[in-house]
C-alpha cells in the first residue's frame, strides 16, 4: 500500500502533517476528513508511515511485533471486558497486564496515556497505524460516535477472523504443489550437476555417436557445472530485484494485476480479495458508516492493491453522483450475477444485507476452489513429472541400451 504525505487543518485551525497509508490520494482524504481533519494536500511519498509514540519500536529490528493474533486477541478480549461494564481504561490495564506481547503492551499503554490525556480512543490507535489499520480505526470512531463500542469490536473480531481464516485457507492449499515444484526444481539441478556428468565419463569412453536427446542432456549439464555460481547469483539477484520492485507501489500494482490473471490461483486470489471488500463493506455500512468512507475503508482490507485502486475508483463514481451499481460495473472485477444482487440491494435499500450475502458467496466459492485447487494442480503436475522421465530415459538409458545391443553383436 503507497504512502502519502498530508497536510491538514483541525477544527482549531492548527496545521497538522503526517504520513498515512492509503490505495489512493481520494481514499487518504476519506480518512483525514473522518478523523475531523481538513486536508489540503496529500502526496505520495517513498516515507513509510508511523506512530509518533514508538519511533524505538520501529528502529529497533529485534523487538517483537504485533501480529495479526495480538489484534484478534486484543478486539475480542476488550469486547467481553466492555460488555461486562468495565470501563475502558481498566480494560486496557488489564490487558496490558496479561499480555505476553512487549510490543502490544507498549501499544496498549501508549493508548491508555492518550485516553488519559483527553484523546478518543479512535485517535489514540490512529496513531499506530502499523498495528490498527484505518478501517479498524474507521469502525472504532463509528461506535465511539453511536455508543455501540462493544459491539464494534466484536464485528472487528469477526472481520479479523475471516481475513485470518482465508489467508491459512489459501496457504494450506499452496503448500503442497510449492513443495512438489520445489521437489522438481531440486531434482534438476541434482541430475544435471551430478548424474548426467557421470553418464557423460560413460559415453566418452564408448566414442560412439549419441541421440540427439542425449546431446541435449549433456549439453544442458555441462552449462550447469561451468556455469552455476553465476546462475545461483542471477537467482538470487533476480529475486532480490522482484522483491524490491513489488515493493514499489508502481511494480506492486502492476505484479497483483497480473497475479489475478494466474491460472487457477489467480482466480481464488481474485475471489479472496472480493470477499475481504464485500465483508468489510458491510460491516461499515451496517455500523452507520457513509458509503464513501465506506468505500475507501474497505478498499484498505483487500490486500491487493489493483483491486484496491479499482474499489477506490468505485467511491470516485458515488462521489460524482453515480449509483453504486453503476461503478461496481466500471471497475470490471464484479461477475454479473454479483452486480445483479448489488442492483437488488440498493433498489431494497438493503445494500448492506445484500454485500454480507456477496461476502459469504465468495467464501464459500474460494473455500470449495481451494478444497480441489489439489485435484486441479495434480493433473499439470504428473504431466511435468512424466516429461522429466521421459526425458531422461531417452537421454540416458537409451544410448546405454543401444551401445549394449553393439556390444552383443560383437
């Protein structure tokens, strides 16, 4: 997700800077405007943004950090203490006691001396924006403003559990055809630095003439022994390369644009991230959140940001004066039968309902693509294996077995 620098008035007047992660300038503005900001300009910057509490917490690389399971904790466990009628200051001292996190601790009692300084709670996290994302500040300034905290922050745990379950779906689901590609990776390289330069001693004694695949094979291997340090430098400065470019908010736009279009996976990693939009967008809209904020909030949750810059041209539209379905239907990343149920949900007046039920469609799509993503991936798989064999038989075994019907002639 880019950064952006901002400068921005308050409602004293007081100039105010910062840098805050966003999809777009639009969606950043959103988030200054819902903090009781007025923005007057916003640019993208390479700065990363951060608290102003904790610059210790950043610079130091070996603190902890908190994780996507501190946050699940942190939001259900203060939902139940809220729900008891604990007042929200003890509630935070009692879970900067109990927890085993140092980084979520220092985070917790950062916010507990803003909220005694006179600070919402809303601004009090926005100000750790590494740890509570603006969606999840979005929705905490929703309930502060209709009194409904407690159940905010139950809705947030159920969100966290979602984008939790979805992300260990889909990684149980890759880990076992990354494993047999790796397997055959690892193969290759085996065969051709070790096995075929021991045929090849075999062959040159003989002084016969070879097939033409087993040319290949010992042409290929001998590129492999003269040539692998470089090869294994090319590899790894390649995939430093890749990494630094998606790193880049350009080169991480242009690699998730593609990475949808990916046979198979790219289909589930297209329906994850429209599950991730459609429940957030409901849950912010049925917290009371305006459509636009709505919007620019959900497009934060998506964790692709091609998609997220499609949604954020989703909130342009209804800010030109568009009906929601009409820029769902520009972005171009809605099935039909999807817009069909947003046209129903804004004609009902029931939008919200409508995307809860486009959420739970695309769950249960990714979790019954994902249950036979095995059955879909093993066919291309045994065919990979299959030309492999086939190739070394060829290459190997067949001039072992023509030069051993010579030797029985003679």
């Amino acid at each position: 997700m880019p950064s952006f620098a901002y400068k921005a008035r308050n409602a004293g007047g007081q100039l105010i800077e910062g840098v805050l992660e966003g999809a777009a300038p639009g969606a950043v503005a959103d988030i200054l405007l819902g903090q009781g900001v007025v923005p007057i300009e916003i640019r993208e910057t390479k700065r990363a943004a951060k608290g102003e509490a904790s610059p210790a917490l950043e610079l130091n690389l070996f603190k902890p950090k908190v994780g996507h399971i501190d946050l699940l904790l942190f939001s259900r466990q203060l939902h139940t203490l809220l729900r008891s009628g604990v007042p929200i200051l003890r509630a935070l001292a009692g879970l900067q006691e109990s927890s085993t996190n140092a980084a979520m601790k220092a985070v917790i009692q950062d916010i507990r001396e803003s909220l005694e300084g006179g600070r919402e709670l809303s601004v009090a996290m926005a100000r750790h924006p590494k740890v509570f994302s603006p969606f999840y500040v979005s929705m905490v300034r929703v309930g502060e403003a209709t009194g409904l905290l407690e159940e905010i922050f139950l809705r947030l745990f159920e969100h966290l559990e979602f984008e939790r379950f979805m992300r260990e779906q889909v990684k149980s689901a890759l880990r076992y055809p990354m494993f047999v590609v790796l397997a055959m990776a690892a193969a290759i390289v085996v065969i051709n630095l070790f096995v075929i330069p021991a045929f090849a001693k075999v062959f040159a004694g003989f002084g016969a003439d070879l097939p033409l695949m087993t040319k290949i094979l010992l042409a290929t291997s001998k590129f492999f022994v003269d040539w692998w340090p470089y090869m294994l430098v090319a590899a790894g400065g390649g995939a430093f390369g890749f990494r630094a470019w998606i790193g880049t908010p350009e080169g991480r736009y242009r690699w998730e644009a593609i990475a949808i279009r990916f046979p198979i996976a790219g289909k589930i990693v297209h329906k994850a991230a429209l599950a991730r939009f459609a429940r957030s967008f409901a849950l912010g809209t049925r917290s009371g959140v305006p459509v636009m904020q709505a919007l620019a909030n959900s497009a934060q949750t998506v964790d692709n940001s091609y998609i997220a810059k499609r949604i954020d041209s989703m909130r342009e539209g209804v800010e030109r004066g568009d009906s929601v379905l009409r820029s769902a239907i520009h972005t171009k990343i809605f099935t039909p039968v999807v817009l069909q149920m947003v046209a129903v949900g804004e004609e009902s007046g029931a939008l919200d309902d409508m995307m809860e039920e486009i959420g739970q469609m695309y769950q249960r799509e990714v979790e019954y693509e994902l249950k036979t993503l095995g059955a879909q991936i093993e066919p291309i798989l045994i065919v990979c294996l299959g030309a492999l064999v086939l190739v070394l038989a060829l290459g190997v075994f067949l001039p072992m077995w023509d030069l051993g019907k010579v030797a029985l002639k003679r």
